[in-house]
C-alpha cells in the first residue's frame, strides 16, 4: 500500500505543481503581449488565458499531492520527522501564493473591458507575478530536495 501512495503522491506531483511551475513562468510574458496592441495580441491574450486555467486547474487537482504525502508519511512512520514538517510547511507556503497571490495577480492582468489595465499599468503587476512564480518554482524545488535527500534517512541518500 505504502509504494501506490507513494507512486500517487510523486505522480500528482510532476504533473500538477510542474505544470504550474511551467504555465506561471509563461503566463506574464503572454499577459503584457496581449496588453500591447501589437500583431498577434489576440493570440498572447488566448495562450495566456490557457496559462491561467492550466494554473488553476492544476492547482485545485494539485490537492493530492499533500494528500497522498501526508498519506504516505504516516504510512512510513515519519509525520514527525522534521524534514517532512519543513517541506509540509513549505508546502502550505507554495499553496498561499499561488492562492492568493499568483492566481489572483493573472486574474487581474486578464480582466476585460474598463477594469483592463494597459500596458503601462500591467507591467508592475506581470513583474510581481514573475517574482513570486519564482518564489514559488524555488520553494517547490527545496521541497523536491527534501524529499530526495530526507536528513536522517537511513537509505543512503
């Protein structure tokens, strides 16, 4: 049983957060394209409307992922091993940003109509997204190491 949640819960992983960690970095490039008028702006505006539902989407089915490793963590015995509350923590920390600040940051680039921003007034909110993308792909990575290297293993790692 321990080795279908662990093969679920490493599974919904690099489907869900990589395809978020890919779709956000893409997301504000495509946001400021489609604000600039320029040729093709309806093309940068549908691949970045795409981005934001493969975010979003992603996200809610990233839910397993916590899950399952919560799942597999009492099955092994290590849900007080302080390497799995780092990486559950930082976790909780990756979800909040995306939640509330990711999500809602492309929400707001991609608003039509008067609540539209222009180029001018998107750009500070595109490099805001790119900066907590970041945050956000280089927490996930600390949390990948964690669960590769796991301090005080007794595997070798």
């Amino acid at each position: 049983m321990t080795k279908l949640l662990l093969s679920i819960h490493v599974l919904a992983a690099i489907v869900a957060v990589g395809s978020i960690t890919v779709a956000a970095s893409m997301f504000p490039r495509y946001a400021l394209r489609a604000r600039a008028g320029t040729e093709g702006d309806g093309r940068s505006a549908g691949v970045a409307a795409l981005l934001h539902r493969v975010c979003y989407g992603y996200a809610l089915g990233g839910i397993v992922v916590p899950v399952f490793g919560i799942a597999t963590g009492a099955a092994l015995g290590v849900l007080t091993d302080a390497w799995l509350i780092v990486s559950l923590v930082l976790t909780m920390i990756a979800a909040a940003i995306l939640g509330f600040a990711i999500l809602p940051g492309q929400r707001r680039l991609l608003a039509e109509g008067g609540e539209a921003p222009t180029e001018e007034e998107a750009r500070p909110t595109a490099s805001r997204l790119t900066m907590l993308t970041g945050v956000f792909n280089l927490i996930w990575a600390v949390v990948v190491v964690l669960m590769i290297v796991r301090p005080g293993s007794t595997t070798g790692a």
